[in-house]
C-alpha cells in the first residue's frame, strides 16, 4: 500500500510562481484581469497542467474551468475544491491563484499516491470574482447557482471599453479541448482556500482561519447635480456646487459610520467630476459608497443613513442627488458540518486554528446557496491585500494546502484504497 498523500510543497511554491508570472508587472504583483489576454494564458496553463496529470477538464457557458479527478462512484456528486485565477489591475500573486493553486495541488498530491476516493474531485477556477474589468464580481460564482443574468451581461462593456460577450467567447475558444458543461451542475461540497485579506490571523500568530460566514455588502453610486460655472467669477451665494455637496456627505459619513459601530465598513473608492477642469466649478459628481456589515440589519440600518446624509448636503449646497443601489448581498452563513470538518483537519495535523468571520466576499458565498460550503484562510503579511506588495509566507502557503488535503479527504470519501 503506497504512503498517505502529502502536500508537494516545492511543487506548489512553484506553481504560484510560474502563474505569477502571467499578467505580471514590474512591481512584483499580477494584472490579470477577467476574460483578458492574460486570463485566458493561465486557464491554459491551468489546462495544460491537468491534460500532463491525466484529468479531465470541463467548462461552461460563463467560462467557469473545471479540473476533475474521478472517484470510484461516478453516480456521486463530486467535491469540489477551488478558487480564481483573475486579478485586480495592480493585484497580489497570492489572491484567488492561492486556492486555485492549492486545490489543484491536492488533486496532485491525490494522484502521486494513487489515492482512489469515493467521490470524484473538482477543482474550480470561477469566471471574473473580481470584478475589476467587468462588474458584478462573482460572475461565474453567481451563473453556476443561477443568481447571475448571463444574457444581460452579453452587452455590457468593460472599464476598457470592451464587450462582454466578445471577451467571453474568446476565452471558451480559447480551450477548444475543454468539455461543454450546463451551468450549476450538482456538487456535494464546497471548499476554497483563500488570504484573509486582513490582519487578524497575522496579529494573532494563527496559521489558519476556519471561516464561518461572509458579511453582507452593498454597493451605491450617488450623484450629486448642480451647475458648471466659472472658478474665479462664481462668489458663494450664486455656487451650485456638487463638489462641495459630496466631500461634505463622504467626511460626515466617515464620521458617524464605522466610529459607531466596530463591525461596519465604509468606503468610497470611485469618483468621477464633470466637466472636469481646473478652472470650472464641476455640473456632476459621481462617486461609490461600499458598505460592509455582517448583520443585514445594520447593513440595511447604515445605507439609509448614507441616504439621508447625502440628502441633507444636498440641500445645503442646492444641488439635486440621486441614489441607485449597484450591488446588494446578503450576509451568509457557511455550514457548521464543513467547518466542523476543517477543525478537525487542523486538530489532526496539530495546526492551531481560528474561526472568524470574513470580510470580503468571494465566491464560496454563492456557492453555499447550492451546497455545503466554507472556507480556510491563511494570514497575508499586513494583512494587506489587492496590491502588488501582497505576500503569504511559504510556511503558511503549505499548512493551508495540507488543511485542504485533509478536509477534501474526508469530504471524498477517506482513503478507500490505493491502486497497486
């Protein structure tokens, strides 16, 4: 009987650096961003790595790459075990390719131990999470449990300017050897290895974060309309300035919002002025309000506060606002049995563990809608993240994967037994 599977950690280290190496820029991190030129080199890459090992690949109609290792009961509903390979325009190496890279480590690791699981085994590398060229993020997460209007999103254009639809077909005839698949098809379980994106698991000296639920996001874009008008010939009393209405709605609102309460988040991180000139009191401001909570309560109890702000500044400087909402998620819950599994993965291997609750949203959370689901995350030095400088320590990078192999093999069925 060969020996237990163990995690090829030189092997996944790298991984991590080859994929790095598509989209990369000069100051260490990736831009890869959905559907590109680059997206499409790692998917192949990614195909090419399985076509060497002998799995299969599949894809469906939002291009969401799918890596499978047969079990010994094709009839079971496989586990599957994944991430993402896009990027943000100036992103870290390790955000979304570290849970990609990882689950398809432990396909490897499965396969040089001639290990035959009861279930078959799904690594899943999910279409735009990020949302950086094409919005909404979780695109293919959103499609795959039918969240997502695939038709709708056809015509929309990125931030470059480009088609959807366009950027979408040529990357699915970018993998003409990749089987066709019907969006959603059945899963038992859902598993994804992702950087906590924050500080806590780092200021603690904790390796692994068992992540119990995802808090709830918002997104506004609110617009604030008054009148162009010359800078050096407008005095006060005549200004219908929609500058001085937002900056005055974003500082009360940075104010009163997250000092109140630990657990919200507030951000504006887009603004557009028009006309745009130096000498020109702006016509229109728009800018994105992202709001964060974990209670959908106060989520709700926070975008009405955004509301009403931007309303009375809008009135105080005799300009018109409008508010649409751009993205609403819930807050959810990710399945006790699953993390009940991952803590007993880490027991067993002696790593010390944490269960929080994460901060950004990432495709598990959709995925948890269609099947059992939850998350490891390891620590990212600073918890800085969506940034070049991103960076998780081999060590770490190595116990994550390990507390993935454990926790895929119990969802798969053990060890049934070994070819050979």
């Amino acid at each position: 009987m060969n020996a237990y599977p163990k995690i090829n950690a030189p092997r996944l280290l790298q991984r991590i650096a080859d994929f790095a190496a598509v989209g990369a820029t000069p100051a260490g991190g990736v831009n890869r961003q959905a559907l590109s030129a680059d997206d499409r080199a790692a998917r192949r890459l990614l195909a090419e790595l399985a076509v060497a090992r002998g799995f299969g690949i599949y894809q469906d109609a939002v291009a969401n790459l799918f890596i499978r290792r047969g079990g010994s009961d094709p009839s079971l509903p496989p586990v599957l075990i994944g991430s993402h390979l896009d990027s943000q325009p100036t992103g870290g190496r390790f955000d979304g390719a570290l849970g990609t890279l990882s689950a398809f480590e432990v396909l490897e690791s499965l396969e040089d131990a001639d290990v035959v699981t009861e279930r078959s085994i799904e690594v899943a590398s999910w279409t735009n999470e990020e949302g950086s060229r094409f919005s909404p993020g979780c695109m293919g997460s959103m499609a795959f449990v039918g969240a997502g209007d695939i038709l709708g999103w056809q015509d929309m254009h990125g931030v470059d300017g480009v088609r959807f639809g366009d950027e979408l077909a040529a990357t699915l005839n970018a993998l003409p050897e990749a089987v066709t698949r019907p969006i959603g098809h059945s899963v038992s379980a859902f598993v994804e290895v992702h950087i906590e994106q924050g500080p806590v698991l780092e200021r603690t000296g904790v390796p692994i974060g068992i992540v119990t639920g995802v808090q709830g996001t918002k997104w506004l874009e609110i617009s604030f309309t008054g009148e162009a008008a010359h800078a050096g010939t407008t005095p006060l009393e005549f200004r219908r300035d929609p500058m001085a209405a937002a900056i005055g709605a974003i500082a009360r609102l940075q104010q009163v919002v997250m000092p109140a309460d630990p657990l919200a988040r507030l951000t504006v991180g887009r603004m557009t002025v028009e006309p745009s000139s130096v000498n020109v009191i702006p016509s229109k401001v728009t800018f994105t309000v992202d709001i964060r909570h974990p209670e959908e309560g106060m989520l709700s109890s926070i975008e009405a506060q955004v509301i009403a702000e931007c309303r009375v500044s809008s009135e105080r400087h005799m300009v018109d606002v409008h508010t649409e909402r751009r993205f609403d998620l819930a807050p959810g819950k990710f399945d006790k049995a699953i993390v009940d599994l991952i803590d007993n993965a880490c027991e067993r291997l002696n790593v010390s563990s944490m269960k929080l609750v994460s901060g950004a949203f990432h495709d598990a959370l959709f995925i948890a809608r269609v099947a059992p689901t939850a998350m490891i995350f390891v620590p990212c030095r600073d918890g800085i993240s969506h940034n070049e400088a991103e960076f998780v320590t081999p060590e770490n990078i190595e116990t994550g994967a390990k507390v993935l192999l454990e926790t895929t093999l119990s969802l798969a069925g053990g060890i049934m037994h070994t070819n050979g």
